[in-house]
C-alpha cells in the first residue's frame, strides 16, 4: 500500500525564512522580523495542530527550527539595540 504524500504547513517556511532574517539583520532591526516570525510560526503551528495527519512531521521540524532562530535573533538584536543606545547616551553625555 502506498502511503499518501503530506504536504507542508503553509507559514512554515516563511516563518523559518523571517527567523533568519532575525539573525541576519539584528544589527539593524533584526527584532522586527523575529516578531514576524512568531506571528507566522504561531499561525502554522495552530494549523498544524488541527490537524496534523494532513501535514508532514517536517513541517513541525521547520517550525522548531524557526522558534529557536527567532528567539535567538530576538536576543541578539535586542542586545545590539540596547548597546547602540547605551553609546549614544554615552556621547550625549560627553558633549553636554
């Protein structure tokens, strides 16, 4: 018997997509995107869990990847941001 082909969770790889985003762009505004990508992780993974027979079990496996790339890109850019502005109270401060 041939076993019937799953398709992928609509969201998924566009989640995935925005949670490397996070990484490549945090430090510009890479906490943007990762919010992004929790939006659209979330709405997939919704998905997938009402009915996840429909949906391949890689789907939930892109999901994951794109939660930690996200919450990684979060951190980091959220870092970077709070660096840049501890360097431009810096240099307020030594000109005021």
């Amino acid at each position: 018997m041939e076993e019937q082909k799953k398709k992928m969770v609509p969201d998924a790889i566009s989640a995935m997509i925005w949670g490397i985003m996070s990484l490549a762009a945090m430090a510009a505004f890479g906490w943007i995107a990762a919010i992004v990508a929790f939006g659209k992780r979330k709405k997939a993974l919704a998905l997938y869990e009402s009915n996840p027979t429909e949906y391949s079990e890689k789907s939930l496996s892109i999901l994951k990847m794109a939660k930690t790339f996200s919450i990684i890109g979060l951190i980091a850019s959220s870092l970077f941001s709070l660096i840049w502005i501890i360097y431009i109270i810096a240099i307020v401060a030594m000109f005021a």
